[in-house]
C-alpha cells in the first residue's frame, strides 16, 4: 500500500510540474506533453462522463423495476436520454433536428425552472426576513425583488423605465459581478493551495486510506 501511494504521488508531482512548467517555459518537448496530458485528461473526464450516465441509467432501472413512487418520471427520463444520445451520434449535434429539440423542449424546461428559481428566491428571503429581522434580510429581500421587478414586465404597466434601465443593470452588473469575481478569486486561490499542497506531497487523495485525511 505505501509503495503504491510513493509510485501515485510521483505520478502526480511530475504530472503537475510538467504542467506547470509547460505553461510558463516555451520548450517544444514541455509543450508537447502538456497537450498530450490534457488530451489524457479530457479523455478520462469523458469517460467519468459516461460512467455517471451508465450510473444513471441503473439507478433509475431499479426505481422501475422495484415499483417505486415516481417511477413514470424515471421512465420518462431514460427514454428522454436514450433518445437524445441516439439522435445526436447519428445526426450530429449540428443537425437541424437536434437544434429543433433543444429550442422545443431543453429551452424551456430551462426557462421554466429558471421562473421556479426566482419564486423560490423570493419565498425564501421572505422566511428569511420572518426569522431574522435584521438590516442584511431586508437587503436581501430588496435586492431580489428589484431584480424581480425590473426583469419581468408588470401587468398594465409594462417594464418600469427606471428598473429596467437603471437599478437592475447596476445590481446585477456592478454589484453581482462584484460578488462573483470575489467568490471565483477565492475558489481560484483555494484550487491553488490544493494543487500546491498535491505537488509538493502533502496531500495524496489518490490511493490512500481516507481516515488518514489522504496522507
């Protein structure tokens, strides 16, 4: 077992330096095998793809097989996939039919579960402003129902020139993407402590007992 752990950790210390140093240093023979690892990697996340469809596919056979409640929806759902698997090996993603499928059945499905998000946001800051009644619930509340008025048009009123034009765009394109860039700075320096921490050694989550926190 430790000498499996050795041989997984020099894997992936010479992989992430290869990586690393092909970025920054312009060799053909460093460039070469970065592009080769990441064809590798593509290939193995394709695969982990599949392997999560095929795992799909099996978890809701057995929903139909035992006679579980909702079992129609599982039905509909592997039929649903295999369908839309067949259809796209055979004619292609850029098929017309395909196209036709996505605007006729995915775009609203979207569509439809984006208007469920929004109501659900507002039925949550609501519980939230019953249970906290303090100044960041009701900012909450506020913001999303700016957002909420400013996006959707009011019965006999239309779109509101002032939410529509000024206050959502600012929310949702100065504050928002402030918020965003923040969270995507933290998750970019968290992704690079991890993958230092796997280069140097000091953590090995491959091939290793997990009550000993990977080490």
């Amino acid at each position: 077992m430790k000498l499996r752990g050795l041989f997984s950790a020099v894997i992936a210390i010479a992989t992430g330096l290869i990586m690393l140093v092909g970025y920054f240093v312009e060799l053909p023979i460093l460039v070469n095998l970065r592009i080769t690892i990441l064809n590798w990697v593509i290939i193995l996340a394709a695969v982990a793809l599949f392997l999560g469809l095929f795992n799909l596919l099996a978890v809701h056979t057995d929903k139909i097989r035992s006679k579980e409640k909702g079992g129609i929806y599982s039905l509909i759902l592997i039929f649903s996939l295999l369908t839309t698997l067949i259809l796209g090996l055979w004619l292609r993603p850029d098929h017309a039919l395909m196209a036709l499928i996505f605007k006729a059945i995915q775009l609203p499905v979207e569509t439809s579960l984006m208007a469920m998000l929004a109501v659900t946001l507002m039925y949550a800051s609501i519980r939230l402003l019953r249970r906290r009644n303090n100044l960041i619930s009701v900012i909450f509340l506020v913001t999303a129902l700016l957002i909420l008025l400013g996006t959707v048009p009011l019965p006999y009123v239309g779109n509101v020139p002032i939410l529509g034009d000024l206050i959502r765009p600012f929310i949702a394109q100065v504050l928002a993407a402030a918020g965003a860039r923040g969270i995507l700075i933290g998750v970019a320096l968290g992704s690079l402590t991890t993958g230092l921490r796997v280069l140097f050694g000091a953590d090995r989550p491959y091939g290793s007992d997990p009550s000993r926190g990977g080490k």
